[in-house]
C-alpha cells in the first residue's frame, strides 16, 4: 500500500513558502496498570470490592493534534487546534474522539484565546508534576493525585451537595470534550507571564448550577527559579447552599494556588500549596537526572480536608468517588524515565493514595512522541 | 515537542509524481454573535423569552477537510472527501465529528458522484450570499437568512404537519451528517453547466414519510454575467395531506429557485426568486469593493407566506422555529470584510429577520483558512 | 482554496531525517449493491420479506488510515494506528467515525501489539479470499460468506442462547470499534510464522457472558505454497450452558481453522477448513489472472450444521441472523476485477448463499486506495 511518510523534524517549504499551515504530531503511550483500587474477583457477591475490574489492564492512549496556523500581513498570527485520541483505562478501551476547538491570535508577547482554552489555573508552573511524561506519576498520570487542589462539584439536586461528577474545578483545556468554551489572554514579557481567563455557563436558571468562572495566573522566572501564584473566582447559582449539617457554603470563595520551584541542571524541586472550600494541601517535590538518560522524581503531597464535610470514617468528602476526590491524609509517589531515543521513553511510576486501604497503584510502559 | 509543519501552498512532489493524494485544507472562524433572539433572563419566570442562553456568545468553526484523489491510466479521476469539524453556536460547544463521504468519478466535462452529495438545487449559483466568507451574512451565516427558499418538513404524526426538524428542504452536502447518500451528475461545457441529482429513501413503510428527491440546475454564464434555474421533485410517502385547515397539501410539487447575477469588477448584484408549497419570496443582493481589501455587501429578502398556513399571530409558518422557518415580510443583511492576509479575513454583519421582535443579530470576528 | 498536496509514493526527507513519522493512506470504495434479502416493497402489510430497506443501495467505504512511528537508538521500534472510516451499507451511511489504537513494538522479526490486535486467527493465511479487494466477495465482501467459520455468540439471558451480536467469533483488529484491547506476539524467521494473541475480558461476574481469548496461529511459506492453522480457546462464564435440548454445551471448546494453498503466478488455489462447537466448514478457491490486468476468482463453500441447534426448518442456526450465521449447504461466488492504473481496481462480484429463498447479491464497482 503506497503511504505517505512526513518527516516531522524537517520543515517542509519548496517555492513559495506558505502562509497557512496544517501540523500534524501527537504522542502514543502504552504500558501495564496495576490498580489495588480495582477488583474483578466476584466471589458469589462476598467481596465488597468487587467492580468487575481487573487489578492489571492496559493502560494506552493514542492522541493525534492537528495544528492550523496563519499569519496577517501585520504580523498577526491565527491559530487553530483539535485533537483526536483513544484511551484505554481500567481494562476499557475506546475509539478515538476530537475534542473541541481552541482558536487564537497571537501578537508578539501577547495571545488571546478562545473556544476550548488552556485556563489560568491550569497554566500555573508547578501545578502538575515536572517533567514527567504523564505530568502526573507512571504511564498515565494516576489521576494526578500529586496536584494540591481538586475539583468539587456542587449539585444541589443530590443529597450530599458534592458529586464526583468534574474532577478539576478549574477551567482547563481538555482532550476529550469540548472544554470551557471561554476566553483568555496570556502576555509575557522578560521573565513575566500573567494569563487571565474567563468562561460564561449559559445554563443559568432554575434547578442548575452552571458556573461562571474568571481565573489569573502570574508567574515570575529568574535564573533557574520561579514563583507563581493562581487564583480562580467562581460565580454559581446559587450563590450559597447548606449543607448536610447546616453549615452555610459560599462557593464563590474560589480556590487559590502557589508555587515555588528551581531547576538547577542535574537536580530540581518545587512546593505548591493549594486552597479550596474544603480543603488545604500541600505538595513538596524534588528530581534527579541519573546518568545520562535516567530521571528520577519523587512527591508527597498532605491535604488536610475541612472535617465538616467528611464521611463517616471522617475520611473521604461526601460524595466524591474515591480516585479523584481529596482525601485527608498523606500521598506520595515515585516516577522513573528513562530516555530511548528517537523521541521514546520508558516509564515506571508507583503512587500511593491517602485512603486507608486498596490505595498502591504501579504503571510501567513505554511513550513515544511523534 | 516535534512537529510536521506543511506549507499547504507547495506542491510537494518528489521523486515519481504520486499518483495517489491525501489533502488537508480547511478554515477557522470565531467571532462574538449578539442575537435578540436568545435571553439567559430568567427572572424568576417572568420573562417569556428566556431560552437558558445569552444575547452574546461565541460562534466558532474549526473545519479540517480530507481530500483523496487518484487518476486511472486512461484519464478518469477518481476522489473522495470528508471533513472533521468543530462548532459553538449559541454557547454551546462540541468536539469534532466527521461527516459522510462523498465519492467522485471526473472524466474530461463531465463528473459523477455518489454519497454525500453536493445536490442540483444546493448548487445553484446565486442561492447563498455572493463572495461572503459564511455563504450567508457574518461569522457563521446567520442561518442563511438571506436564501428565498428554505426547506419544509412534513410530519402527518404532528398534530401541525410542519417541523422544523429539517431546515434546509432539499438534497445538499452535509458537514455534521451522512447527508442525502444519493448520486448526481454534473456536466459543463463552455459556459453551460447542468446538473441533475436524486436520492432515495429507504425507510418507505406506514407511518413513514421519507422522500425520494429527484433535482435539476441549469446555468449558463457569458461575460460577467449568469442566469440560472433549479427545480426539485419530492416523492412523498403518502402523496398528499390535509392541513389543519382541511386543505389538501401535495408535496409533489417540489420547489424552483430562479437567479441572475452580474459581476463588473468592483461591483457586484444578484436578484433570485425561490417559491414551494407554502412561500414565494425574492431577494436582491449587491456587493462593491472598497479601496484595495474591503467589501461590502447588502441584501433585502422579501418573503410571501401563505396565509392558510400562518399562525394565530399570521405570521409564522404554524411548526417552524423562528430561527430556520420562512416568515412573512422583509428582511435584510449587511456583510463586511477586510482581507487581512495570509488567508485571514476580519468579517463584521448584521442581519434582521421579518419576525416583529428579537429580530437583530450582529457579528464580528476572524476567518481564516489553511 | 489552498490545499496541502502530498505525494503518496514520495519519501519526504529533507535535512536530518526524521526519527518519528505520521503516515497518512487508505482507500476508497464504492458502487451498488443488489441484495435480494432486502425488500422495501411494504405492500400494505402483505409482504413477509420487507424490512424497509431497498434491493438495490450504495455501498461504499472511505478508510483514513493513520499510522504514527518512531525508532529508539537501540534499534526498538515503536508504532501505532488507527483509521477513521464512513460506511454506507443497504442505504444507510453514516458520518466517519475513529476505531480504537493498536500500539506496536517491533525488534527484528519479533512484533509485539497492544490493544485494538490483529488476533492470532484473523491472520491466518487462507483464511480469507485471496487477493480480492474486499478480502471477500464484491465491493463490501458481502458478510465474508466464503469463510469456513463464523463467530458464535452465546447469551444465556436469551431463550435460544445464540444471538447475532457478534459476526466473528475470535479477535480481531476492529475498524469500526475499540477491538479485542488484547495482546499478541508474531514471529517471522525464513518461512515460518508464530502468531499468540491473548484478549481478557473484565466484565466477568453476574450474569455476564465475557470472554477471555487465547489464540494461536502458525503458518509455513515454501516456494508457492503455504501451510497454516490457527486455533482460539475460549474462557467463559459459565463454562458450560444448556441449550433448548437440554444438550450441554461446552463453549471453551474454542475453534480452529486448517488452510493451505498456492500461487503459481498466473493461477491460484486455496483449500481451507474450519470447525467451531455448532458447524463443520470447507472452502475450495481458486483465481487466475486474465491478460495483463484482470482477475477472475472463484469460491465454493460446503457447511455442515450441527442438527441439534438448528430451527424448525432445520436450515438456520437458532438466534442467528442470516446474514452473519452459519447456514447449512453450500454457498459460492465469484469476483472479477480490472486494474484501472493508478491503485484503482474496477470491481465485481456475485455471491449465493445457502439459504433457500433471498439468496443473491450483486456488487459492481470501483475501488481505489491512497
């Protein structure tokens, strides 16, 4: 079959060089997951774990981005980006989807955004693990329990208030929706970024819950250090809810995030701290390059969840499923990569959870650019 | 992260000239969209025009389209395409789904396909807005308002007969569907062009009312003027109906569209006429360059409901949404462009429908294509 | 419009050759389609054959193919695909859709896949038509009728314990789907090929029929000829059903499959052999080459149904659909094709099955890949 074959280190330009591009890369990363979390022994209904999950499946993901670029005569720049991708997780695997489109217009430091943007929040250096593949821990970022603040979801409908239904409150670019529909503008200027973002929920009425959320980040580098500080407000209706116990809960106190990290070659480290309604936490990470093509990583994250909205073990928040909710206590996790070449890396990750129980998770594999 | 980078003006061609071909190409646009029409007001249920949705939204498009060809040893073409596309349109936003194929066969004049068809009506010139990057007025068309015939969908299950579930009433390639799934032919020689098309439907049976489209166009161009013709028959299931009125109602009389047009360099006009079962109705367009990248392009649509079918209000077509039916009385469009260059446009309209109330819409924004 | 055009034979390389690739191809496939077990002839009720559907209908596929590549510095390769495919089949198309990925690791003759597998059965040599561009029978292979097994799907929550929901019984690379989400090995050294695929179903528990599949194949290549076979074990829950009989019926029996044929150049022949727990199965192939660029092939296939499983009229497979299941009697077809230059092949094909009545179809058309 005759195929084509795109080298995609080398620019293509014959004759008249083009105003308008197409680009095409992605990634594809594959590998084992061993979940305790997961359990696919029935035993005629005795084993109250059972999910009809096995402990180890695949975990892959084959993500395909399409990238459309122009300039204007003025030197303004539009630009254009989907993405189609497959996942396999917990032994369930999909065909691929697009996500939603992110346009923008870039103008020296200066890029607007709009449709499926990136979030303020979600910009923040040191919110996600630092170079790792996953920007979490192991193949496929093991729900990223590294990160110091979660989303919550406050459903009024439902008699616990908080549902595990979005597991990031912040707006964030996704892969596999159409995402927060919003706007943003990003200016970098010397060592200095700030990046405002705003998204409007039309659902605004009676019985729903929709969010309007407006979100800055600042970020400032200097030599091999940079702090960074992200705050994002959240207007809901309604405004206030009581929960289970009476207690009255503003939503609209948003949620905030710091870091402070360095990389100094051979060896990095950052602390992040971040705030939400119902919980503080705080993550403390550090790497190191071993040899010539080996990194290793290392974090420990410890969130202390606000006791009012607690389960009864005075463990869990009400309502959230236990892979991506906050849980008190203390998490740690170690990821190692090691460089193969021609854009290939192995990957071997192990976290473990706060909860009490069910709570190692193991990934080993292999991620390949393209 | 490596990336292929096109340059979608070369033509790459190395070595032994390929005889088979993929092509990318496509366009984004984005913009803001104020329409009357929308209210995200709930006030305490006091506003009867509250539909959960802003005045203001985004309206963007991202559209990647697939084009294969080949060509045989004696000189016949063959080719498919189809497209991956992403929209927000009222606030609300979606990944990108691909549409149906269309399959062509062309030999010298003459060019045969099947599929997703372009349709005999769909394809006459002077039926959308003349050089307007939407094919209609602003960003995204604004529902092609400006089109003198529109589609009529009869479902003898409602309790009206007529739905708005199918806006446009005739055979055209569809960007988010399979589309008609039918065949066509298209010839041209000299200036002449004709064009027959005809789709089947298979879901013919009791309680069913799919329709067998049979289309034609002719158009014929000399100078920097054309004159062209369309007509579709439908072939219903049953033939004929009563309406509420106790009037019978044939479907079989299809749908014309008659236009000419002229193009003088800086100045540009078209007057088309369109007529079916419950409408006749005019527009007239014309359009003028200004200065070196600026057009400007206005057109006034004067539409005749059939009284029998009016609502309470003797207004509306009794079934059809505000925003896709044909309503009695004028209306009109002004279109704004600037060629930004590199394949960018900045586009500006604004367009007001026959309805007495919220019936302005305006937008502004950016397309550009790759 | 501007259009990216890539050469499909090219070798685009130009400065330091690329490590990772995307790859772009496929093909195209169209024409009609006359199936005499539709009818869409209601006939006031009268008609026991209607199902709504037309005798004669468009078939036709369009395949996206994308195949993304790298090579690590120790000479490891690692791949992945998938395809984005729209379909039209008895009047019904539909808009392209993406199926699941299959990830490859690849080290001198050793393949590894992971997720959407080929399967160790569905690659056996011989086990479909030989060189047709539908691997089967006409434009769209007509249901594959010439296979000597077909898949089985037993549901003990239906009161005949066989339904259609799943043509092929084994694993198999899905291009419509996410596929078995398995695991497999190859080996290739001189003639000989090893093929192990092993897929394991996580929906194991109540109530639940999941399979898991492990499947072996083994071919050997020597001058012209070929010898292969391939056998799957199947792992249910239960193991063991009874069917409406009372007869017990042991489902990991498995399957397997025996094959061997030759080509001599201008002529072709194939002898295959299948076995499953319901049918016993033989095919006899045989294709020769007609001037310089036709091909006539024709099959013939003998089946034997266990009697205990068959209805009233001891014809059919309980449950089974009489496209997809195993009749007993014999079935042949014949397939003509002409190479029209340029990877376009003009395609025909007649098939009859072993039912007694509605048992013709005809497929006339062009195919072209890219």
């Amino acid at each position: 079959m005759k195929k084509v074959l795109f080298a995609t280190t080398a620019l293509i330009a014959l004759g008249s060089m083009a105003a308008a591009d197409v680009r095409l890369s992605g990634y594809g990363r594959f590998g084992l997951d061993f979940n305790q979390a997961n359990d696919s022994d029935y035993n005629n209904g005795n084993n109250p774990n059972y999910n009809g999950v096995s402990e180890t499946n695949i975990t892959s993901r084959l993500r395909l981005q399409v990238d459309m670029s122009t300039e204007t005569d003025g030197g303004v720049g539009f630009n254009a980006r989907f993405r189609a991708q497959a996942e396999s997780r917990d032994g369930s695997a999909g065909g691929a989807v697009f996500n939603g489109a992110r346009f923008g217009v870039t103008y020296g430091g200066l890029i607007v955004n709009v449709g499926n943007i990136i979030g303020a929040v979600e910009n923040a250096p040191g919110l996600y693990t630092t170079g790792t593949r996953s920007a979490g821990t192991g193949i496929d970022g093991m729900d990223f329990m590294s990160l110091p603040i979660k989303g919550i979801n406050v459903d009024p409908t439902s008699s616990n208030f908080l549902t595990p239904g979005t597991t990031f409150g912040w707006d964030a670019y996704s892969s596999t929706s159409a995402g927060a529909n919003g706007v943003e503008a990003l200016y970098t200027v010397g060592g200095f970024t700030g990046h405002v973002s705003f998204s409007q929920d039309n659902d605004y009425g009676p019985g729903v819950t929709g969010e309007d959320r407006l979100a800055i980040m600042l970020t400032y580098s200097f030599g091999d250090y940079y702090v960074t500080g992200a705050y994002q407000s959240v207007d809901n209706n309604p405004l206030v809810y009581t929960d289970v116990n009476g207690r009255a809960y503003d939503q609209e106190d948003g949620m905030y995030f710091l870091a402070a990290g360095a990389d100094w070659g051979q060896f990095g480290a950052k602390l992040a701290y971040g705030s939400n309604d119902v919980a503080d936490s705080w993550t403390l990470e550090g790497n190191m390059d071993i040899g010539a093509a080996s990194n290793l990583l290392a974090w420990v994250n410890s969130t202390d969840v606000d006791g009012a909205l607690l389960d009864a073990n005075n463990e869990s928040i009400v309502g959230f499923a236990n892979a991506v909710g906050q849980v008190d206590g203390t998490a740690f996790g170690i990821n190692y990569q090691y460089d193969l070449g021609g854009g290939s890396t192995f990957v071997a990750g192990y976290a473990q959870s706060a909860a009490d129980s069910n709570n190692s998770q193991f990934q080993a594999g292999v991620y390949f650019s393209f």
